[in-house]
C-alpha cells in the first residue's frame, strides 16, 4: 500500500477548500479511490462492481449512478458522464459530509438545501426536477423485497406516500407534478427531516 | 383451554416427582449396598445357595448403575424443559435456567433427604470434558464470522481487558476490605482474593442474547456481546490457571520473574489454544472434503475433530475453550460448503441438542449441587461485598471501555447499549465448576469461596435474569416515546440507510476492507482449492446457485401460470361462483416464498404502539397496514439485519436470504434485459407472470398485452359474484376455522380457509391496470369502499405479523370496485347489516381463529415450498422436469379441491348464524391450536387491541362518503 503515489501537496490543498475534507481524508480517500479504480485516475462505473458489500444493496445503481450525475458535479448539465476524476468523487462524496457546529446559521441552511438537492437527484431520475409518481414507485419498488405481493403493495404504499407528502404541502398539487421548488419545500415540509438531519449531521463520518 | 392448561402441567409435575423419586431409589438402594453390604452378600450367596442352575430373568443393577442413572438424569433435565415450555406464561417471565436451577434444588432436597450425602453434584471432571465443549462448539459454529471478525477489536478488548479488570479490581477491593477486619479472621492472602477475584469474573452473557430479540438491537451489540461471552470463558480459566499456580507455589516463593512468566504464560496459552484451534479446523473442513462417500457419518466427523483438539489442548495445558471455539469458527464456511444439505441439517441440530442439553444439566446440576451441607460455609460482609463489587466494577468496565472504543467505532454502543451490557454480567456455571476445582490444601477458604460463588451465580441469575427484561423494556419505553414517524420518513429514512451503508462502502474503511479483501482472494485462491469439494466449489459460485434458484421460480411462476389457465377453463365449464379460488392458489404459492423469506422476521410487531393510537378511522386503518407492509417488506440496511442466537433454537439469519434476494433481483433484472433486447418488446414469452415483466408492462401503458383484457373482464365479474358470495364466504372461513380442528393433516387446513381470502385476491390482480389509467388520465382512482368483509377483517387480522399480505390483499378490492358495483354493494352490505351486529361480538373469537387459520395456511404453504426447494436443489439438473410435475401435481389437487369446495359455499350461505354459533362453542380450541402454533407472540399486548376493535361498533369504520370527500380532494 505505501507504493502508492500520492496528490501533490498543493492539489490536496485545492481539494480541501473545495470540499472541505480535511488533507488527511482525503488522502485516505485518494487511497481508496486508486484501490477501486486499481491504479487507474478516472473512474468508471464498473470499478464499484469491486465493492462486494454493495452488491447487497438494493438501491446500488442509483447510488452508483449518483456518482456520475452531471447534477451532483456541478457541470449544469443533466444527464451522466461515463468517467470521472477524484475530484468529481471527491464532490460527490462531501455531500456526505459531517457538518460542525462551527458553521454559520446560513452556511448549514445552504448545505441543508445542498444535501436536499443531491438526496432529491437521485430520486429524480430522468433529471426533470421532479418526483413524479411513477418515479417514487420504483424506489419504493426497488426497497420492497420482492415477495407476491410487492408489485401492488409498492405502488400502494408509494400512493400513500405521495398523498402525505401532498397533504403536508397543503394545497398544493405535488402528487401529480411537483415542481422543484416545492418539491425542495416537501423533501423539508414533511416530516422526514429528522432523516435527512441524520444525514446531514453526520451519521457518516469519514473517521475510519 | 386453561384448565387444560393446568391439568397438563399437573401432569407434568406429577411425572416429574415420580422420576425424581425413580432417581432417588438407586441412591437409597446404593446407600443400603454401602450400609450393609455384609448381610446383602450372605443374603445373596444364601439365594444362590438355594436356587442353582440356570436363570431366566436375573436382576443386575449393579452393571447398569451408572449408565442407567446418567441417562436418568438426562432424562429428568430434557422431561423438565419440555414440562416448562407447556406454559409459555411461564418461560417468557421466567428464564428456563432459574427453573432448572430450583427443580435442581427440589430435585437435590430429596436426594438429600433420602440419602444424607450429596451422591450427584457438577463435578469439575464432568463439566469440563463433557457439558462445557459442545456449548462453546455450538457458539463458535454458529458465530456470524463476517461480524466477528470486523468487530474483533471491541470483542478482544470486551474479553480479555474487561475480564482482567474484573479480576484485579474484584480481587483487590476484596482484600482491601478484608484488611479492615470486617470479613473477620480469613486465612487468605492477597493471590488467593485474585484468585477468587479471577474465578467470579467469567460473564456468562449468553443469557442476554435472549433478551435481545425483544428489543432493538443493533448488529454491533450483538456481535459484541455474543463475542465476549465466547471468548472470555477462555480468558478466565487462562487467568484462573495463572492465579492457582501462583498460589500453589506459594506467596512467599514468587520472585518477580514469575510474574513476567504469568503474563507470557497467559499470551502463549491463549494464542497456541486458538493456533490449535485453527488447525483443527482446517484439518476438519479438509477431512469432510474426502467424506463423499459416507454420508451417514459424515457429521460424525465434526463432532469428533472437535472434541479432539478441545482434549489435544487440554493436554498441552493450552487453553481448550478458546481452541474448540476457533476450531468451530473456522470450519463453519468449509463444512457448509463440502457437506450435503442432509448433513449440514443434522450438524446443526445435533450441535444444538448437545448445547441445549449441557446448559438443561448444568443449570440443574446448579441446584442438585447447593443441596450439600459440606459445602456450606457463611460470611455475610464477605458474599455481600463481592456481590456489590462484582455489579459496581462491570459498570465501570463496560463503560470505560465503551469510552475508549467509540472513540474507533463507526457504530458507537449506545447507554442503552451499555446499560444491557453491564446489567448482563451474569455469572454462570463456569465460576461455579472453577471454584470446586480450587485445591483445599493450598486454598484454605475454599469453602467460603464455594459458597459465596454459589450465592453469586443464584443472586445474577435469578435476580439479574428476572429484571432484566422489564428493566430493558423499561428503558425502551422511556426511549421510544417519540412520535410515530409518517410513512414519508420511514420510507425515506430507510432509503437514507441504504444510500448511507452504500458511502460507507464505497469510501471504504480501508483497513478492515483491505484486510479482508486480502483474506478471501488468499482463502479462494489457497484455503477453498485446498479444503473444498470440486463440486462444492462449483456450486459455491454464486451464479450457478442463483440460476439455480432463479428457475426455481420460474417452475413457480410456470405453476401459477398453468393454474391461472386451468381454473379459467374449469370457470368456463362450470360458470359458478367458484373462480374465485383461481386467484388465491396464484397468490398462495407466490406469498408461500415470501412467508419463507420472512419467516424468521421480527416475531415482535413493531406497530404495536402505532396500532393502538391510530384505530379511529378507516383511513387511518388503511394507513397502518401500509405501515405495517412498509415494515415488514422494506429491505434492511446491513445495521439492522436482526442477528440472532439462542443455544436452545436453531435461528435463521434474515440478512443473507435478503443479500441473495437483491442479488437475485439485479440478476433478473439483468436476464430480461437480455431477453428483450435478443426478442425484441415481444412480451409474449412463457413466464408472464413474473412481478418484474408487470412492471415492464406498466411503463408500456399504451401496448396493452394481449393477455391482459381478458384476465381483466374475467375479473370483474368475479367482482360481481363475489358480492354475492361475500356473507357466505365470511361464515365459510368460520366453518374453515371448525373444520381445522378436525383434520389434522396440512393438505386439509388451507382450503377452506383460502377461500376467505381468494376471492379478495382475484380482483386485486388488476388493480394495476385500473390504477395506471386512473394515473395517465389523472383521474383520481375511485374511492375505497369498504366490503363488509374488510370491516371484519381488517382490524383483526392486522394483528398478525404473518398475515400482512392476505391483510393487504383483503383490503385491495374494496379500492377497486368500479364505481358502477357501488349499487351491488350497497345492497348487499344492507342485507349484512344485521348479521353483523352479531358478528361484532364473536370478533374475537373469530379473530383469535383466524390468527390460528391464516397462520397453519402460510406454514403449510412454507413447508410446502420447502420441501420443493429441497427437492429441486438435489436434482437441479432434473429441474425442468420436477417443476412439470409439481406443476401437474398441484393442478390436480387443486381441482380436487375446487370441486369439494363448490357445494359446500351455496349450502353455507343458508346457515350463518348456526356457523357462528359453532365457531363460538370451537373457539376455545382454535385458541388453544393458536397457542399451540404460535411462539414468541407477544400476545398481552394484542389482546386489549383486538377488544378495542371488537368492541366498536361496526358501522363507525364505514364513512364512505366522507371518506370519499378526502380522496376526492387529492
């Protein structure tokens, strides 16, 4: 392991006021993303097929495919590229980041938001900034196991679950075509902030 | 049924003293052998003086004692457990070991009164080479590798410092105290209080694990403390040895570099036990390579390797417990992977009897053993501080160390967490059997200590063992009285975990990953070569495995498919109300795999709470079987995968079924991919039916497949029949309930009651359909109309864990009456009106029928399935074939029982009420059947639910037009 060539003092400097790792992190990750690209300095999205303990996960590829949407790398453009540099996985992965108390009141509202639209991208698949109905159901089909019944079940349950959201949103048609400013405003609105704050308040750290 | 009840246990009871007194006999005749031995033998040679020649019946206790009161005894121990478990009341507030400990003394009470010597006691000699191995076997083999070893750290720090800490700090307040003079005149020095201090540190936190199923338990905790129990008892005698070889030597004769030789002595003898162990278990899982062609003993092997490097170590003075623990660990993937299914299915049962067994003795013996007054000597400040200082130092161990290692941790141990850890310092019959073997000659207070262990281990195990529960469950209560989370956040907050663990892995923690990755490319490129069957190592590649299981499901789905057409025809021929039961069969044999899938889910419902506060509204109650579906179906992130141990169940681990499942999934994801793009968007292939093809075709919405419109027509008038059906169909799961009773054989019971919910079923199947054009041309689906028979079987049967998908099922149709059946409806919910009145008040009995019912179904089903599974993993090449066969099989009996079923349900609408009457005057037996086929259910709670809901009046669950107002609205 200590053969690997490692970034240049400046670059990590770069990095971590982009980012906000700290050097150390991130040359802990430049380790690892050379280990899963073997050696190489872009990524693509078959380097995560080496990552056994994903397979296990039922919402791999939209985790995955998070990594190469135009959205989270800050490119404007929708849609996906096929590789990327360990600064786009670097990008990817702070929006993942711990938040201290350190921070001003705007500037966590502002990550708040931050992690809310990456959380938000990769529910939206087809990139229209919104969550339509037919997208929730396939999460919420990708998060059932799939026993008999799941089929009906799923798109019930992601029925009843848009009919919250729209209930919470009062009044306002989101079920059917939530816009992304009021989608932003539901993802907040309803309850479910708690999780998202666990999220964003660190539930991952990069410690380790 | 309670009576019943108690005239069981009186039986048992009965049964149980008339063996103890059978136990006692041989001591009292033994001790009349010891008391006149004399006069027996004249009398004896006097009899053989008299009668010469040959005898044909000849009485030869004397060659048989032994044998023959040891497997008495054994007898008495597996009798005892099994009369305990009679009354699950009873084992769910008491632990099993506190009722074999006070059987035990009632058991030695009379051994005692009937002989005046304690004739049975737990002998050192027996504990360690008989009772102890397969218990410290059973845990090993069956320890979660994977966890293990990523949370070895915590576990060694838990087992080796948590147990010297004990030690020292027990050891050394205790001499402290007694150089204040208050524990009197002891003759013991500061090594024999170590000593003593090392032989009371062995936590025996298996106990706990049992606790940990009715709460949340997280992954670490578990593996953490299942870890610790495992591998402390090793740590203990390590240390205990270290001590009484110091005492023997003498204080006086221990110059410092004894002291470093105790420490290397404590490293070699730990490291060269789990060396041994290692080895043992390669050279087992090499020897089950070659054991092709002996099946029948082939899991003779892994007992006898076992057992031999646990006496191999002992012999080199190594630490055996920790040897046969690595032993168990390291063969378990080997074994699994070489032996055939019959075999591994007999080690792990063989494995459990055993462990089950020696804990049933142990605890017994526990209590034989106190009833001995030589043993017995008393110092209260000396008992009384050693209890405070046990409890006082594990508190302070668990949390300083929980300090220090969640400084490293990714999953911090919580004070929950902590709490059950430090409160689950139970002092089991390690300390018992190590105390008894301490040396008179060099430890002079060996009696004290003897006693003072016996009080130790009676106090934590009865004391701790009771109140740990409610305690637990205490602490939950004050912890989850937050708010109940909206579907919104648990369905998100779910996907959270899933995109979090998915981080987590990606950004990888580099070492452990690093290091494991190195292990399995060493183990699959060396070790598995090496150790494997060829044919073991083909079949270990995943890909095989689920292609395998993948056409099983096509056979399924074949099955259903061929079931569908069937019973369409036998519709036609017939045109009768009876379709109905095409639908459920299709429903019946797919819900069968996901029964299999989560037959080991949470027995505890965790909606308890959720269920009591939201019955108010219909809608509310739609919303709770949402919940409760979101609970049970959503996939759980690696963290709360329930790991789960108990030395007297075998458990099942959900994780990796579900791990094969998502791998199945992205499998056939991957497979249709192919398929289409090699076929085109032609759908019109055999399996149909598979879930994931719907979904193909709800995306598709304007090229309707062919098949389709018809199924969909077909339905609808199987809409209309069913209205009519419905009241009959109600009162006909109640005679389905009676029947039960009566039959005893599986095939019988699902029948009947699967009509019940058939009919609910059929029309279900299109609601797919109905809801995608209600979506395309935003139209808001119609509004749910509760059928009579959802108002009856709603807020019963939610209760049921396993019953959630007939749940959901039951309820679907009453969404999708098309609203021109509105009409139908009414009418016939007019004419049911007065019938349920009626049906309101036997609810409850009705209810505790169904739970029964629906249960027996999805366990005959379950049982079914497996033993196709099984059938299809031995000839998977004949797979094809076997599936035809089923598949003609099940046709067959299946239209057997169309056609009984078929006169029954016209002639059971004419006689409802007398039905209900029945299922009154059987339902004390329903209960009992319940009882009987439910464990672990945690019924106390159910019950005021299921009266709440009986008791209100029907009538208030049916606000359809209010309800269609809300809907209306979205």
């Amino acid at each position: 392991m200590g053969s690997t060539p490692s970034l240049p003092a400046w670059e990590i400097r770069n990095l971590a006021n982009t980012t906000g790792f700290t050097s150390e992190q991130i040359e802990i990750l430049h380790r690892r993303f050379l280990h899963l690209t073997d050696g190489k300095t872009t990524m693509s999205k078959d380097c995560f097929d080496n990552i056994p303990d994903l397979d296990c996960n039922p919402i791999k590829s939209r985790i995955v495919n998070a990594f190469f949407d135009g959205r989270n790398l800050g490119l404007q453009t929708s849609g996906t590229v096929d590789e990327i540099t360990f600064e786009n996985f670097l990008t990817t992965l702070s929006f993942f980041q711990h938040m201290d108390d350190n921070h001003t009141k705007e500037d966590l509202e502002y990550y708040k938001n931050e992690k809310l639209q990456f959380l938000f991208r990769m529910y939206d698949t087809n990139g229209d900034g919104k969550i339509t109905l037919e997208e929730l159901r396939e999460i919420v089909d990708e998060l059932l196991s799939k026993t008999s019944n799941a089929e009906k079940t799923s798109s019930s349950i992601a029925d009843a679950a848009m009919l919250e959201a729209a209930n919470i949103c009062v009044g306002q048609m989101i079920a059917k075509n939530p816009a992304k400013e009021q989608a932003i405003n539901f993802w907040k609105a309803k309850p479910l902030c708690p999780g998202t704050d666990s999220l964003a308040g660190g539930k991952y750290e990069l410690a380790s | 049924a309670e009576v019943m009840g108690r005239a069981r246990s009186v039986v048992g009871w009965v049964l149980l003293t008339a063996l103890a007194v059978l136990l006692c006999c041989p001591a009292a005749l033994s001790s009349l052998d010891e008391e006149h031995p004399d006069s027996d033998t004249e009398h004896g040679e006097s009899h053989g003086g008299n009668e010469t020649g040959f005898h044909i019946v000849s009485f030869h206790w004397e060659n048989v004692q032994t044998p023959y009161v040891i497997a008495l005894w054994i007898l008495v121990a597996s009798l005892a457990q099994t009369v305990f478990h009679l009354s699950e009341k009873v084992t769910l507030v008491v632990p099993e070991s506190i009722l074999l400990i006070v059987l035990g003394l009632i058991l030695g009470g009379i051994v005692w009164a009937a002989d005046h010597t304690a004739s049975f006691t737990l002998t050192p000699n027996v504990f360690f080479f008989y009772l102890l191995p397969p218990i410290i076997l059973d845990a090993g083999y069956f320890m979660p590798n994977q966890q293990f070893f990523r949370n070895i750290g915590s576990i060694l720090m838990y087992a080796i410092i948590g147990t010297v800490w004990n030690t020292v700090t027990t050891g050394l307040s205790l001499y402290g105290v007694f150089r204040t003079g208050i524990m009197g005149n002891l003759d013991a020095g500061l090594l024999e209080f170590l000593l003593f201090g090392s032989v009371i540190a062995a936590v025996d936190t298996v106990a706990v694990l049992t606790v940990f199923e009715e709460i949340h338990v997280n992954e670490a905790l578990f593996i953490v403390v299942f870890g610790e129990s495992l591998l402390n008892d090793g740590v203990t005698v390590v240390l205990y040895n270290v001590f009484n070889s110091f005492v023997a030597v003498g204080a006086g004769n221990i110059q410092g570099l004894d002291y470093f030789k105790g420490i290397v002595s404590f490293f070699v003898v730990s490291l060269g036990g789990i060396a041994i162990g290692i080895i043992f278990g390669f050279l087992l899982s090499l020897v089950t390579r070659f054991t092709k062609h002996v099946r029948v003993i082939e899991p003779g092997f892994v007992f006898v390797i076992s057992y031999l490097s646990y006496l191999t170590s002992d012999m080199l003075s190594l630490s055996a417990i920790l040897t046969i623990a690595f032993c168990g660990i390291c063969c378990q993937k080997y074994v699994q992977a070489n032996l055939c299914e019959q075999s591994i299915i007999t080690v792990r049962y063989t494995m459990k009897m055993l462990a089950s067994g020696a804990e049933t003795i142990i605890f017994m013996f526990l209590g034989v053993s106190a009833v001995d007054t030589t043993i017995w000597t008393w110092n209260t400040p000396f008992i009384l501080f050693t209890l405070v200082f046990i409890s006082v130092y594990r508190v302070i161990g668990v949390v300083a160390q929980t300090w220090i290692l969640n400084h490293y941790r990714v999953v911090q141990l919580e004070m929950i967490d902590q709490m059950v850890m430090s409160y689950g310092g139970l002092r089991g019959s390690m300390a018992f059997a190590l105390v008894v073997l301490l040396d008179l000659k060099h430890v002079h207070e060996k009696r004290l200590f003897v006693s003072t262990t016996i009080i130790v281990v009676y106090f934590t195990i009865i004391f701790q063992g009771l109140t740990i529960k409610p305690l637990v469950k205490w602490l939950k209560i004050k912890r989850s009285q937050q708010k109940e989370p909206s579907l919104n956040e648990k369905l998100h907050e779910r996907a959270f975990d899933h995109i979090v663990s998915a981080i987590e892995d990606i950004s990888g923690q580099i070492g452990h990953n690093y290091l494991r990755d190195k292990w399995s490319r060493f183990d699959k490129k060396y070790l598995s070569k090496i150790m494997m069957r060829k044919s073991a190592l083909i079949s270990q590649d995943n890909l095989l495995s689920i292609f395998r299981e993948l056409n099983l499901k096509d056979a399924i789905s074949y099955l259903s498919e061929g079931e569908r057409q069937g019973s369409l025809m036998f519709m036609h021929s017939s045109n009768d109300v009876n379709i109905d039961f095409t639908g459920p069969r299709y429903s019946v044999i797919d819900s069968s795999i996901s029964a299999v899938l989560r037959e080991s889910a949470s027995d505890v419902c965790l909606d308890m709470k959720a269920l009591e506060n939201r019955v108010k509204s219909l809608k509310d109650q739609e919303e709770i079987v949402t919940h409760h579906t979101l609970q049970q179906l959503l996939y759980k992130p690696r963290k709360r995968y329930k790991l789960n141990y108990s030395r007297h169940k075998l458990v099942h681990n959900e994780g990796v079924k579900q791990d094969k499942e998502i791998f199945q999934q992205t499998m056939k994801k991957r497979l249709e991919n192919l398929k289409s793009s090699k076929l085109g968007a032609n759908h019109n292939i055999a399996f149909k039916n598979t879930k994931k093809e719907k979904g193909a075709k709800k995306k598709h919405s304007d090229a309707v497949p062919n098949r389709n419109l018809p199924t969909q027509s077909l339905a609808l008038h199987a809409d209309k029949d069913t209205q009519d059906v419905q009241p009959g169909q109600l009162i006909q799961e109640n005679q389905g309930e009676s029947n039960e009773k009566s039959v005893s054989d599986v095939e019988g019971h699902y029948d009947p009651s699967d009509g019940g919910i058939s009919f609910l079923i059929t029309p279900a199947n299109n609601e797919s359909d109905e809801t995608r054009t209600g979506n395309s041309k935003s139209i808001p689906s119609p509004p749910p109309l509760p059928s009579p028979t959802t108002l009856d079987e709603k807020p019963i049967s939610r209760k049921d864990d396993h019953v959630s998908q007939e749940d959901l099922s039951s309820e679907k149709p009453s969404r999708i009456f098309p609203s021109y059946l509105q009409k139908t409806w009414m009418q016939s919910y007019t004419s049911l009106e007065n019938v349920e009145s009626q049906v309101s008040t036997v609810s409850e009995h009705v209810a505790a029928q169904e739970e029964s019912s629906t249960e027996i179904v999805l366990k005959a089903t379950v049982d079914k399935t497996e033993e196709a599974k099984l059938n299809e993993d031995d000839h998977s090449t004949q797979l094809d074939r076997e599936a035809l066969d089923v598949k003609v099989q099940c046709a067959e009996t299946l239209n057997e029982e169309l056609e009984d079923n078929c006169p029954k349900d016209a002639a059971l609408q004419e006689q409802k009420p007398l039905i209900i009457k029945d299922s009154k005057m059987h339902s004390a037996a329903a209960k009992r059947v319940q009882n009987r086929r439910s464990f672990h259910r945690p019924k106390p709670l159910r019950y005021p639910v299921l009266q709440k809901l009986g008791s209100l009046p029907v009538s208030c669950h049916i606000p359809p037009h209010s309800l269609e107002q809300e809907e209306t609205q979205f």
